[in-house]
C-alpha cells in the first residue's frame, strides 16, 4: 500500500519495467547469497560462544548474553560518527581507489584513538551500569558479577568491534564481500579454539 501510495504521489517520476536488467539482476543475487553467508557467519559464531559458555558454571551463557545486548547498544550509539568517513571513502572509491585508501585509514586512526579510551572507561564503569540497567527484581548480585564482568570484557575490545564494521562496509564498497565471508569463517574456528582453551 505504501509504495502504491508513493507512486500516487510521485506522478511525474518516470517508472519504466519494460526492461528487466538482467546484469543488475545477477550481481545483486551474488551479493545476496555472500550476505546470507556472512549472516550466517555470526550465527554460527554467536552459537559457538554459548556452547563453550555453557560449559562454565550456571548463569554464564545469560550473563554473556545480558552484557552482548548492552554492547551491542553501546555501539549503535558511538559508531554513526565513523560513518561520515566510511560513506566519503566509499564515494572515492569510484573516483580515487588511492584517496580512499588514504582516507579510510584516517578513520581507522580517529575511531581507534576514539574508541580506546571510550572502551576502556565504559569498562571501568561496567558495574555500575550493570547495576542500574538490570540489577532489580530476581537479577541478584551473583548476576550482576559476572555479567558486570563480561561486559568489561567486551568494551576492552570496543574499538576492535566499531573498526571491523568500517572495514566491512569499505570491502563491500570494493566488491571484495568473497574475502570478508572467507576471513569470517577463518575466524570462527580462532574464536572456537581460544574457546576451548580459556574454558578450560
């Protein structure tokens, strides 16, 4: 309804379906399976942490959790402003491949000399908002422990996060998403196996 209603609106916008573009067609079906591959690449990777979590004592697998979802909002709200270099890298792509490059390691060079200290001051603090965040109700002090602890855990590797998002858009920008899914992938075994051995 929505898109009929905007085709309304926009009457004097020239729609064409004469044609079916067929090129397009392949490189956007190629592009979507590699995604669907990356995608599944975290899954996987999600799932590989919790089983080895779950080998640790009662609560580990939801303190992990429980901390993930308050780094994972922590870096929706820090990371928009890398963006503003990653979408002018981008757009040089097409024009300077060097001048991208150039400018995308000034990015990389800004948020990990941002996102450092941020990570470590939100690690500092990780008790504390553990505590006001979920520390009520039936969430008790052995909860707020150890998910205060992976938290800190996480945010020491915040800039390592935000940075991986850039370069993940910059490689789609370069059309090299076959190498992201090939890394990705490579990565889950080193994640599995450093699993194993501080589970151990």
């Amino acid at each position: 309804a929505s898109t009929l209603l905007l085709w309304f609106v926009l009457d004097d916008l020239p729609l064409n379906f004469s044609f079916i573009p067929w090129k397009s067609l392949t490189q956007v079906g190629n592009n979507t399976l590699l995604c669907i591959a990356v995608v599944g690449s975290s899954g996987l990777y999600i799932m590989v942490d919790r089983y080895f979590a779950s080998l640790l004592p009662v609560g580990s697998v939801s303190a992990i959790s429980y901390a993930s979802y308050i780094f994972v909002l922590l870096t929706s709200l820090v990371s928009p402003p890398l963006f503003i270099f990653l979408a002018k890298a981008s757009a040089l792509m097409a024009e300077d491949p060097n001048a991208a490059e150039a400018y995308l390691h000034k990015a990389l060079a800004v948020g990990f000399s941002y996102f450092t200290p941020l990570g470590l001051f939100v690690a500092a603090l990780s008790y504390p908002l553990v505590v006001l965040s979920l520390g009520w109700g039936a969430f008790g002090q052995l909860s707020v422990d150890t998910t205060s602890i992976a938290l800190a855990a996480y945010c020491i590797g915040l800039p390592f996060a935000v940075l991986s998002i850039v370069l993940y858009r910059f490689a789609q920008a370069q059309q090299r998403l076959a190498v992201v899914v090939f890394m990705t992938y490579i990565l889950i075994g080193v994640n599995a196996l450093l699993n194993w051995f501080f589970s151990k």
